[in-house]
C-alpha cells in the first residue's frame, strides 16, 4: 500500500469559522487528541498564519507564540506545522517559531506568484527548517501553469509543493490533471492537495489527488473551517485506506478526535450552504461571502449574481472591494431596466 502523510490544518484553517477565537485550551485539548490518533502534523495559528492577527483581518484570540508553544507541548508523536502567507508573515515571525519548535512550515502565494514565496522559503531553508508551498485559489491557472510555479517554489528550497483548491471549485478530473502536471514536474519533492466541500468534492477531490500522486493530503475534523468547511478528516482517512492507501492514523482515535473537536471547537459542524455552493461554482473566494450578502441586501441585488460577475472578473482574496463595484453596477442594471 502507498504511504501518504495526512496533515491536519484543523487548529488554524479551523480558525476562519470562528472569527480566529480559538483558546489556548481548546487548542491542547484537540492537540493531545491528534497526536493520541497519531495524525503526522498537526498545523496551529491564526487563519491567515503567522503575524496576521489584526484588526484588518480579525485579532486572535492568543498570540502566536502562546498558540504554539501550547500546541507543541501537547505533542508526543505528531510533528508541529505552522503556515504563512507573504505579506503577513516575516523572517522574525519565522525565527520565533523554529525557535518554539515548528517542524514544518507551510508559505501560500496565489497560484500564479510562487516568486513571492522565494525570499521566505530561502530563509527557512538556509535555517534547516522543513520548508513547503502551497498555490492558493488553484483553479485559477491551467496545470501547465501550476507545474511551473510548482517548479519554481522547489528551486527557491520548498522540500514539498501542492495546490489549494481555496474556492472548493474543482472535480476530481480537475485535480487529476493538475497534481498529474506538478508530480511529473517535481518528481524530486512531495506533492500537497489541500481541498474545500463548497460542491461536495472534498474527499473524491483528495482521493484523486492521492491516486495521481500526491503524498501530502490535508484534512480537518468535521471539516471545520469557513463556509462549506475543508475536507472532513475521519471520512478522508477510511476512504483513502479503502482506496489502497495507508495513513499510520488509528481510526478508533481519530473519530474520538472529531467527537472532541465538534463539541470544544465549533458552534456547529460545516454545511454546504447555497451560498458556498454558488461561490464554488463561480470559482470566489469563500470569506466574500458575509460582504457579498451584506452588500447586496443593502442594494436588493441577488448575491447569486454577484458571485458569478466576481468569478467573471477573477477576483482574489484582498480585493474585497470589487464586491462594491459589483453591486453597485448590477444594482444600475436594475435601476435602468
């Protein structure tokens, strides 16, 4: 059977769905269960990684360093990941967290910008840190172009390389062929998938991934995480074994650690909401979807259209201000019909 490494973002992918509120305690508890499933990494922080706590993007509930050394303490046996995004993240933010003992390191760059990611991953590189990266809002380029950037990551020293599909837009030929194009790019590296349910593709998407080659398939407990949620952990495991793959996950361990993590974690499990399965169609950015709503009731615009005129237009995370462009001009087509 073919090994994969299972990465669990739960404790800060998670964090988007709860405004990054997350408390020290809550974060051990989950933790100490993770690590007693014997799930490879465990990955902690706020929503958007390290240094990213702000009133432009949400304040944490505890600060990067308290998150990290509480979660490193709870481990035994899981190794400790951590994630940045350029722009947020800096060197200094990457110095302290090796020095709590970060494993593993994760810098996102949309998927057509791997070259900003190359200055952060030379840095962990050149400290001997495990070094990976991952391309954002991957539906966005053609495999081709995915391949490229990929290549381009593992040249500035990223040790594992992979794909976000962020809007929860793809279908497993989809994923097929773009993990098929960067496995055959970088065949000296592992390859990352890191999926999102807006269509109820999660685990299909993550066992195709799997089944093209990627060895590093990641997964949340209950799918905790912003609108439609990730890909739901406990069901991904089993699927996967069935599929002919192993994990080194003990089962038993890890529906206990999704039972833990529903009742500490969450207010209520992920649904795919008809808001999140419109935004996946469209191709957006889940987090516009509480602006996209509120605008749009404002100037009795169907959000539905707004979605689909974003994903026209190709708008990114950051550019929230085409949401107001967006309405204002369905709202005119309105006012003038």
């Amino acid at each position: 059977m073919k090994q994969l490494v299972i990465h669990d973002p739960t404790l800060r992918d998670g964090q988007h769905a709860v405004r990054h509120q997350l408390g020290l305690t809550a974060l051990r508890r989950y933790a100490e269960a993770a690590d007693a499933a014997r799930i490879p990494v465990v990955e902690v922080g706020h929503g958007n990684g390290l240094g990213a706590s702000s009133l432009q993007v949400g304040p944490a509930a505890a600060t990067d360093d308290a998150m990290l050394s509480t979660v490193r303490e709870a481990l035994r046996h899981s190794r400790l990941g951590t994630f940045m995004l350029p722009g947020w993240g800096t060197s200094d933010d990457l110095r302290k967290a090796i020095a709590h003992g970060v494993d593993v390191f994760r810098v996102g760059v949309h998927a057509t910008e791997a070259s900003l990611a190359e200055r952060h991953l030379g840095f962990l590189r050149d400290a001997g840190a495990e070094a990976h990266c991952v391309l954002m809002m991957s539906h966005m380029a053609s495999p081709d172009e995915l391949a490229e950037q990929a290549a381009q990551a593992v040249g500035y020293g990223a040790q594992a390389v992979g794909i976000m599909d962020s809007a929860g837009h793809f279908l497993p030929p989809d994923v097929t062929a773009r993990i098929g194009a960067i496995v055959e790019a970088v065949d000296t590296v592992p390859v990352i998938f890191h999926g999102h349910n807006n269509l109820g593709m999660a685990v299909a998407n993550s066992v195709a991934a799997a089944e093209a080659g990627a060895l590093i398939v990641d997964g949340c407990a209950r799918g905790f995480g912003a609108g439609a949620g990730n890909t739901q952990l406990e069901v991904l495991v089993p699927v996967l074994e069935r599929s002919g793959f192993t994990t080194g996950i003990d089962l038993y361990a890890l529906l206990d650690a999704a039972e833990l993590a529903e009742r500490e974690l969450m207010p209520a499990p992920p649904v795919t909401a008809s808001m999140s399965i419109v935004s996946g169609l469209a191709g957006v950015f889940s987090g516009f979807k509480h602006r996209v709503v509120e605008l749009s009731g404002a100037a009795g615009v169907d959000p539905r259209e707004v979605f689909f005129e974003l994903g026209r237009r190709q708008a990114i995370a950051g550019q929230e201000d085409l949401i107001v462009d967006v309405v204002a001009e369905l709202s005119g087509r309105g006012t003038d019909g």
